[in-house]
C-alpha cells in the first residue's frame, strides 16, 4: 500500500523507507562498535576488514577490491589495513600479476581475533536488530537491501 503523498515525484513510503535505514545505521553502528571495542579491543571497521579478508580467496583482496567489499569508504579502507598491519593482523604481500598493487592479506593473529570478536558481533547483531523482527520480515530486509546492491 502505497500513499498518495508525494514530494518531488518519490512516495512518503520511498522516502521513509531510506530514512529508516539510515535512522538504523546511525544508531547501531556505533552501538556495535563500542560492544566489539569493550570485549575485545577492536573497533567494527577493523572486524569489517577482517571479516571480508577471511573471506576471500587466499585470504587476501588488493586495496581496491578491499574497498569496494568492506562497509568502510575506500580511502579508509587503506588507513584500516595501515592499523591493522602495524598491530600485526593484517600484511600487505606484493601483487606478482601488478606490480605496483598490492594485497592485504589477514595473519593468522587476525583471523584468531576474529574469531574471538565473532560471537560479540553476532550476539550485537541480534540484540539490536534481528531480535526486533521476525525471521520472514528479516528474509525480506535482506532480500530487499541485496536487490538494491545488484542494482
């Protein structure tokens, strides 16, 4: 059901739709960051970093795929892996196939690190967020916001 209200062409249901979801990422955003950085010392960018390194294949992404992949802008993405190399869990290993890029690759005191901060970061996400929906309405967020990233 959609209102008939508009502004600019674009619906009030449109509209609140964003605006949600921005209102969401504001406030737990920093909620989950201070929870990871009580329980383990590590701020939610760097779990973010982790998170997509360990998951790619070798364990490793060039910056720019790194910043494409990670929730943090891509210029930050480069600051977060220089922190994460200087505390020992990340590494930057020469592209052989580019020589003037490289990759960041996760050590494996990253990947025991986040191992470690998982549970906190997952209990975050359902304290403060699936917890509040049911698991069709959560289908539906993920469905929806996965049509928006494809585009």
């Amino acid at each position: 059901m959609r209102t008939h209200k508009s502004w600019y062409g674009v619906t009030m249901d449109n509209t609140a739709a964003w605006a949600g979801l921005l209102r969401v990422h504001a406030a737990l955003v920093p909620v989950l960051d201070q929870e990871l950085q009580a329980a383990h010392g590590l701020p939610l960018t760097w779990y973010d970093v982790l998170l997509e390194l360990n998951s790619a294949k070798d364990r490793q992404l060039t910056m720019g795929e790194l910043g494409a992949k990670a929730v943090v802008s891509r210029s930050r993405s480069s600051r977060v892996v220089d922190e994460l190399t200087r505390a020992g869990l990340v590494e930057r290993v020469a592209n052989p196939a580019d020589g003037r890029s490289a990759f960041a690759r996760i050590t494996a005191a990253g990947r025991a690190r986040l191992r470690a901060a998982a549970p906190t970061y997952l209990a975050g996400i359902e304290a403060h967020f699936t917890s509040r929906m049911t698991a069709a309405e959560a289908r539906t967020v993920a469905t929806a916001l996965e049509k928006v990233l494809k585009g």
